[in-house]
C-alpha cells in the first residue's frame, strides 16, 4: 500500500512539474528605453516578478496561465498573450491619463491609488502660459484647502500661503519649498523704502512639469522639522527619449486695475468741504469751543464763516495757479496713479534624446509692466536638464536653472511715496505747472509738490528716483544612481540654490527722502547661499502572492548663509551721478553675516498587499543650529494606512462604485521657520559716557525648541459610473503645540522678553474634490471642482495671557484666545444719531462671564464704548472650479476663483472718509453724510477739525472680504495635424487669455484680496487683510500662439 502511495505522489510531482514553463522577456518603451520595476503578473493567479535595470524579468508560470499582465507607472497596462511563447519582446505605450495618477512624494514617486497620504497635484499644463510672474499665483484656487494670496497687483511681489490653515504665530507660516529635491530660499526679500518681492518668481512657471501639495503628516513627516506648513514639490521638466522637439511660445498682452473706485471729483470736493466746515462749526457752537477764538463774535452764523474762510483759503493754496470756485482743475489722481501695463513673454524649449540620454533645455523671457506707475519686473531664464545611463546599473544626472529678475520698485503701502497715495491729494489741485511761467518756485512744466500738494506728490519720486532689485539666482543638483541588487539602489545628491541680490535706491533734491541732503542712495548686496547633500538607499520590489514593498532612507545635510553688505550715502553734485562713488558724504555702512545648518536622518517604508490593503511609516530625526542646545534635535514620526474597498470581491463589478478607498494617517512635524539666533544670548554695540562697548541685548534659553504639529486626517477617494465621477473628501486635524512667542519676564533680569515654547493652536477641517468627465464625445467637457473649510483657534498663549494687541490705534488685528489668528477686535459700530448727525458705537459692556449686558446701547463717545471681536482676518472657505470644453481644435478654459468668511480692514478708510478729516480726497459715499436735511444715513455728519466716529479701529472700517472671481478664462484654437503636417509643424496653437476678468465682492475697497505690503515677513501672520492704499489685481488679456516643430 505505502509503494502505491508514493507512485501516485511522485507521478502527481511530475505532472505539476510539467505544467509549469519559464517566461523571459525585456519591456521598453516606445523610445526603446528599458522600464526598471515593470509589474508582470500571470493572469488568474497571485504569481509575479518585476523587471531588473535593464527591463528584463523571468517568471516561472503554470501551464494553463494564457496571459500576461503588464504594467508600469505612467503607462497604459498590456494584456500579453503567451500563444506558447517563453521569450518576449514588451512595449509599452505612455499613457497620459495614468500619468497624472503619478504623484511625486518626499524622495520617490507614488501611484496615486497605493498613496496613504494627503497630495494635491497640479499639472504643469495648468499653469503655463499664464500671465503670472510666480509659480505660487498658478496655483491661486487650484487645490483644496490651500490658500494663495497675493499681497498686491504688484508683479514680483509677495505672495502668502497657507497649507491647512496659519499653524504659527511668530514663526514662519510658508509651507517648504523643493524644487527637484532641494530645499530652496523661499519667502520674501525686503529692501529700504519698498514692498517686500518674492524669491520664487525667478522660477520660470513654464519649466514647470508638476506642483504636488504635500498636506498631511504622513505625507509631509518625512521633511521632519519644515514640514509643520505644509511641503510644495516643485519638479520640472525633463526629456523623453526620441526626436528633437522644439517648443515656442510667445505671447503678448496688457493689464489694467482689475477695479477702481469712485472718488470725490473737484466739485463735489469743494460742496463737501464746505459742508464739512458748516458741520465743524455746529459742533463748535454746541460745544462752545471757539476754535477761532471769536471771542464777542462768537455765534453761529460767524463760526460757520470762520470755518468756511479757513477751508475756502486752503482752497486757495490747493489750487494753485487754477481757479477752484469754477472747477477750472479736476484731477483724477486714480488716473495718475494706475497706468496700462504690458506683458510680453516668450519661452523656447528643446527636448528628446536617445536610449541612453534625454535632455531638456529652455529659454525664458518675461516682461511685465505693472499697473501701477513705477513698478514693473522681468526676468530672464535658462535651464537645462539632463539624463543619462552610463551602464547597466549606473545613472546619473543634472538639474540646472539660472535666472536674471529686474524688480522694479515703488515705495511701499505707508508711504505717500508710493503711487496709490495719490489719490489723497485734492482733485482742485493740477498734476504740473502749465502756466508758462514759474509759479511759487515751480518751473513751467514741473510737478508740484507742497504746499501746493495737500501731501506729498508721489509722482515727484517717480521722476526723480530709482528703485531697483536685481537678483541673479541659480538653482540645481546633480545626482547618481547605482544598483546594487534586484531592486536595491543607492543614489547620491548635491543641489545648490545661490541668489545674489543687487538693491539700489537713489532719491534725487526734489524728493522727500533727498530734499534736506542734496540727493540720498543706499545700496545693498546680498549673497545667499544654500547647499544640500544626500546620500539614500531606495528599495522597491514586488514579491509573489501580491505583496509589494519599497523604502527609501537615507542622510541629508543643508546649510545655508547669508551675507549682507550696506552703505548709504548722501550731497550728490548732479541728479544724474547717482552712484555711491559720487556722494561727498558716505553717511553709514554695514555688514551682516547670519548661517544655520540642518543635519538630518530620514526613512520611509510603504507596503500594499495587491494594492488593496496599504500600510506607510516615516520618520525624520531633525538637527538644527537654530535650537538650543538641549533641544537640538526633534523626532518626527508619521504612520498611515489605507484600504482599497473596491478590490474587494464584495464590491467587485459594483455597476455604480468604480473605484473607493479609505486612508488615515497621524505624525507629527515641525516649524524651524525662526530666526538663526533665536536661542541664543546676544549682545549689541552700545556705549557709555562716551566710550563704546557691548551690551546684551537677547536673555539665552537653550530649551528653545520646534513648534510641534500633530496632525490626523481622514480621507475618501471614491470614483463613479467608470469613473466619469470622481474626487477626495477630507477631515483633520491639526493641532500645533510649545508655539514660539515672546514672553514678558521679571525685570529683574535686565530683559523685558524672552523667547520661549508657550502656546497652543488648532485647525481644523474639511476638504473636498470633484472631477467629472461630463461629455468625452466630438463635443468633450471635464470639469473639476475644490473645496474647503478650515476653522483656526487659538487655544492657549502664556500663562495668564489672553490677548496680544499691539496694533495700536491703527490696526484691529489681535490674537487671543478662543478666536482665530489675526482676528478683528476693535469697536463696533452702530450707525448715526438721527437727531445729531454723531457717529455711534455699541458699549458692548460685559458681565463677569462674558455676556453683553445690554447689547442695544450705544454711546457717541468711543471712550465709553468696550472693545468686542468683530470678525475673521482669514477666510474659513475657499472653493475653485475649472470647466475645460473641446470642439474640434476648439478648446475653452474656465476657472472661478472663491474665498469667504473673512473681513477685510480699510485702514485708510478713516482718512478716505473725513474721520481725519483733513483735505483728502474722499469717496462718493460721503456726499451721503448727515446734515439737518438728510437725517436717514448711516454716514455721520462730516466736521472740519473735530472728526465724528474717526477711531480707526471701528466696524465701521470693515468690510466684508468675500468675494468670487472669474480668476481665468482661455480660449485657444489648434490646428488639425494634418494641416500643420504639410508646413512643417507637428503643433499649432494660438490662444487668448484673460486673468481676473470678473469680481463679485462687497467689499468696497479695490480688491478683497489684499495685505499690507508694508509688514515685516512675520507680521502677515496677524495682520493679514488689511488694506492701506494697496494696489489691486491686475485685469489682465495676452494673445499668444504656441508653436511645435
């Protein structure tokens, strides 16, 4: 019996053995370019194996398995019928809607469907040809739940974002920058006297292959202590093996205010005033104040005579040589100060290459006149990018871009120099002298100036000074890769990111700035270097039985330095000698030297078993020389995990879910966005009874530490009717603790603050993302829609500390706790006292819990009125949505832009609307102010000298900043291939844009989106949206054809 049995288990052996045969092949591309770790799956059966560096692979298969199953990222999956075959030749075609189901992460690229974590994705489609200066305005509404602002309509200048929501008070709040792997100088760069311009518009957006988001902590953990704001990853284009392409794209346009506001014109200027003056006389007289000292004459009849006689004089001085009494002047100041700009581009690209190196290289050249006199930027670009194998095992390459950026510049938004500040000045008053002859010291043809001017005329500095910043930036790395064994590789990296800033500023005689020392100039110069290297072990490998793993760890060091040199120099012979060399008298200097460095160690492991259930751990260890020395270095670990229900046989040929995942993930990240001696004691030059000396000047603390940010998400992606539907729905969390803040200490310490880890803050939120494909038919539609809510609070600040409000009488923005950062806190308006023409305010009196005692009564005394919050500075809601329609060659782009729930302070408002109430120009809405025939308004009387509900830090300087934007609008032709075939082209295209074309906004100032451009980098963390003067979006139309050859 025993015999019989193993005779029928050696012949069972045999037969398996039999019906098993060995599979080899290579898989290419169309190009001939060998795929490394191709997927080859036996069809019916858990059996695999993945292509080696050459793109070979061998896969031991039963007899009866009739097919292959062929698949790589980025390109269309292959059936393979075996038809009794043992060797095969693969090619595999790109496919360009999986393509755009290839994200890059932080060191690698994931397929979308094994991703666990949370990454926006924008093509690098999206965004060219746009007329924008800066990759970061490409991406204004384009993602969920990240918030892209532009300061101003000022090209080159700077622009906020916020990943998730502001999770830093002091800090810094930009999300990290990478851009082909290397961590670059980001922010803003601030010169003397002008706005703050931003260091990422050096980058061509038209080298731009991809934007990725990286949002949540499993995401974004892996960039460790830079990572708490999120991370962007920038990667640009590369070539693809075949014949030389060339691209040309060239385009021209013009800009103009995106909106203008009405403003008081001579003659209701001059009706205005001398209401204004009858209105100061009322009060006069009931409160006996005799302002003119009348002494016996003091009635009302001669009080409104006095006041008139004072504001008609003024009239006098403001006019000029003009007569004012029959509008013989009526200057649009708005006018003067908004001018058409011009926009011009043109960019040039050649790419292809062979199977053993593909290139690409491009031109860049941009010109963009603003639309506000005085301020333009250009930038020239080049770049080159290249790819090769030297063997089997080893590649290498390089990524290089060098640009030349011309920013030039105007005064910034507190100072009258700056253009829009024109608009204060009396519309009576004449831009220039166009008598013929010298008028009170002012030449034929010359501007004038005070005491002509009610303030400074911005236009003599526009005339008689010179603002500019040119920055040299050059950005790269250089890498290599070998393998050491089946689907192990070590790689090796250097990246360099070097901008040499040149700032010079001259003020000619006849300025503010150079009036008093015969010409002013300073000069500065800045070298910032940042290096990175890094060493990694990639391994990625696909093992039988659907179990697929890949990791990647590895060492990096960065370390960056800053250099700053400074003179200024004044007594200039000649307007036209304006360089330092020429003053008699060099009036200052200074030099600066600041470095920090990171040294880091990082790890990342992802597994998916037949890709439906996922699994990812990261980690970074964090050292950095901004920190003191007993917190030195941080750990940040990140864990996620994912499951693809649509895998499952339960809902396998689901006629209505085509595809649905859940993923979650928890880590924590870091803010390092300091500055690089924060924890260190520093002393200062200082002197004594006439001997110099040092003092100290910052108290140490070594146990300066990271911000801490904990963070869980919760996510969705779902797809429907074959997917023609899709999208991502989103919940977090994000909770930043030990904040960085300035701390009130005993005096007894000789400091009034120290640096220290106090602190905590929360946002939280959804997001969500649909795609649909509507119509793919001759008539094709696709459209995509984004949204997202996301809620700030701060939960706690210092110890018995509830509030910091340094805004003075100026500025509303507070943080405190339980509201969110930078939120409004001032006095609330409540209209107009019908019988008296005061302006009133809520008390707002509160009781020992809070409560408002008597929330109706009000008082026409701001003294008397308590201190409430108002609103939020940021926006809770953003949305975006983008409508492509095909027809032919016939293509339309559509993209709205959304933002809401936010308040948008006028701080200029209290001079705009005779609050002050000197002689600026005012806006129409103030002909609408109470007199004792126009009871019925909410605008209070206007009184010369006295003011009228004028504290600054009122509702009634608030609007609200919703708005929705038709943010861009393209219609394109291209001609049909055949046609461009027989002159010689592969691609024709000609096209018309327009940015900003529509606003919807109740706001009453020139845009709701807007900041002061006038703050210090950390400022914008709490005084965001506020508007002093700053000028708006540029409206926007360029003609463009794109070229192919």
């Amino acid at each position: 019996m025993k015999k019989y049995l193993l005779a029928i288990l050696g012949l069972a052996l045999s037969v398996g053995l039999m019906a098993q045969r060995v599979i080899e092949g290579t898989i290419t591309d169309e190009g001939g370019m060998p795929l490394i770790g191709a997927s080859v799956l036996a069809q019916g059966t858990s059996t695999g194996t993945v292509s080696d560096i050459d793109g070979n692979f061998t896969l031991t298969v039963a007899d009866e398995v009739t097919n292959l199953i062929v698949s790589y990222t980025g390109f269309a999956t292959r059936v393979v019928p075996l038809d009794g075959s043992t060797t095969l030749e693969i090619i595999l075609s790109e496919d360009a809607a999986q393509l755009s189901e290839v994200v890059v992460v932080g060191y690698g690229k994931q397929i979308r469907s094994t991703l666990t974590g949370n990454v926006a994705q924008i093509d690098g489609g999206d965004i060219e040809n746009l007329p924008v200066s800066s990759v970061e305005q490409a991406m204004q509404g384009r993602s969920a739940g990240v918030f892209v602002q532009s300061v101003s309509g000022k090209p080159g200048g700077r622009i906020n974002i916020r990943v998730r929501g502001s999770s830093s008070i002091s800090a810094g709040n930009q999300p990290l920058y990478v851009v082909d792997g290397v961590p670059i100088t980001s922010g803003t760069f601030s010169s003397p006297g002008s706005g703050s311009q931003n260091f990422l518009a050096d980058l061509n957006p038209n080298d731009v292959e991809s934007i990725e988001i990286l949002k949540d902590a499993s995401a974004a953990a892996i960039y460790g202590s830079r990572a708490a704001n999120g991370v962007i990853l920038v990667t640009t284009k590369q070539g693809k093996s075949g014949k030389a392409r060339l691209n040309v794209n060239i385009s021209s346009g013009a800009s103009e205010p995106s909106r203008l506001r009405e403003f008081m014109d001579a003659e209701e200027f001059v009706s205005f005033f001398r209401q204004t003056a009858a209105g100061g006389a009322r009060y006069d007289w009931d409160n006996q104040l005799d302002e003119f000292g009348l002494g016996d004459d003091y009635t009302l009849e001669n009080t409104i005579a006095a006041y008139t006689d004072f504001v008609e004089g003024r009239f006098d001085r403001y006019s000029g040589p003009s007569d004012w009494r029959n509008n013989e002047t009526n200057t649009d100041w708005q006018e003067e100060a908004f001018q058409t700009g011009r926009n011009q581009n043109a960019d040039l690209s050649l790419s292809g290459g062979t199977d053993k190196l593909t290139y690409y290289a491009s031109f860049g050249y941009s010109d963009q006149e603003g639309i506000l006199a005085g301020n333009g930027f250009q930038r020239l670009s080049t770049r080159l990018n290249l790819d090769a194998q030297a063997s089997d095992r080893f590649t290498y390459g390089m990524r290089v871009g060098f640009s030349r950026s011309d920013n030039e510049r105007v005064s910034n938004d507190n100072q009258f120099s700056t253009p829009l500040q024109l608009i204060a000045l009396a519309p009576i008053t004449p831009v220039r002298n166009t008598t013929g002859e010298e008028y009170q010291g002012f030449a034929p043809g010359q501007l004038f100036d005070r005491p002509i001017t009610t303030y400074y005329n911005g236009l003599v500095e526009l005339a008689n000074s010179e603002k500019q910043s040119i920055s040299y930036r050059t950005l790269g790395n250089v890498f290599g890769q070998f393998e050491l064994t089946e689907g192990l590789s070590a790689r090796a990296e250097a990246g360099v990111d070097v901008a040499n800033i040149k700032q010079n500023r001259f003020l000619g005689r006849l300025t503010d700035g150079g009036e008093s020392t015969n010409g002013f100039a300073d000069s500065r110069w800045s070298n910032i270097v940042n290096y990175t290297t890094k060493a990694l072990l990639l391994y990625n490998r696909g093992f039988d039985a659907g179990h697929n793993v890949d990791f990647v760890g590895g060492v990096e060091f960065q370390q960056s330095t800053n250099e700053d040199i400074e003179v200024d120099a004044q007594e200039f012979p000649l307007d036209q000698l304006r360089t330092i060399a020429s003053a008699a008298d060099i009036t200052g200097g200074s030099t600066t030297l600041t470095e920090f460095s990171f040294l880091s160690y990082f790890g990342r492991a992802n597994y998916n078993y037949n890709r439906k259930y996922l699994f990812s751990l990261s980690a970074r260890m964090d050292g950095s020389s901004r920190f003191g020395a007993n917190n030195r270095y941080g750990f940040f670990p990140a864990v996620a995990a994912g499951w693809v229900l649509s895998e499952e046989d339960f809902l396998e040929g689901n006629p209505l879910v085509s595809y649905l995942k859940l993923r979650s993930s928890y880590g924590l990240t870091g803010n390092a966005d300091i500055s690089n001696f924060a924890s260190l004691g520093l002393y200062g030059a200082s002197g004594y009874g006439g001997v110099s000396g040092l003092a100290p000047v910052q108290i140490p603390n070594p146990d300066l530490t990271w911000e801490s940010t904990l963070q869980f998400d919760f996510g969705i992606d779902f797809g429907v009717f074959n997917n023609r539907l899709s999208g991502e729905l989103d919940y977090y969390v994000k909770n930043t603790n030990d904040l960085l803040l300035n701390v009130p200490i005993p005096g007894t310490s000789g400091f009034r603050t120290q640096f220290r880890n106090l602190g905590e803050l929360r946002n939280r939120g959804v997001e969500l993302l649909l795609n649909a494909v509507v119509s793919d038919a001759a008539f094709g539609w696709s459209s995509s829609f984004n949204f997202s809510y996301n809620k700030n609070e701060i939960l706690s600040l210092a110890p018995g500390q509830d509030i910091i409000d340094d805004g003075g009488s100026r500025y509303m923005n507070v943080v405190k706790v339980g509201e969110s950062l930078g939120a409004f806190y001032g006095l609330e308006y409540a209209g107009v006292d019908p019988a008296n023409g005061d302006g009133l305010f809520y008390i707002n009196e509160t009781d020992d819990d809070g409560n408002i005692v008597n929330p109706d009564a009000t008082t026409n005394n701001a003294n008397e009125a308590n201190f409430t919050m108002l609103g939020n500075a940021l926006p809770t809601t953003l949305a975006g949505w983008t409508n492509n329609f095909t027809y032919g060659g016939v293509s339309l782009d559509i993209f709205f832009q959304g933002s809401f729930g936010n308040e948008v302070h006028n701080s200029a408002g209290v001079f705009q609307s005779c609050g002050g109430c000197w002689f600026d120009n005012q806006t129409r809405d103030q002909l609408d102010a109470w007199t004792p025939e126009n009871t019925d308004t909410n605008v209070p009387e206007a009184r010369f000298f006295w003011g009228n509900a004028d504290n600054g830090r009122s509702s009634r300087y608030l609007s609200s900043g919703d708005f929705i934007r038709l943010k861009t609008l393209t219609l394109a032709y291209e001609l049909p291939p055949t046609l461009v075939d027989r002159i010689g082209l592969n691609r024709l295209r000609v096209y018309v844009t327009g940015q900003n074309l529509a606003l919807i906004t109740k706001y009453d100032g020139w845009d709701p989106e807007v900041a002061a451009d006038f703050l210090s980098d950390s400022s914008p963390n709490i005084l965001t949206s506020v508007d002093f003067y700053t000028a708006p979006q540029p409206r926007t139309i360029i003609v463009g054809v794109n070229v192919g050859l």
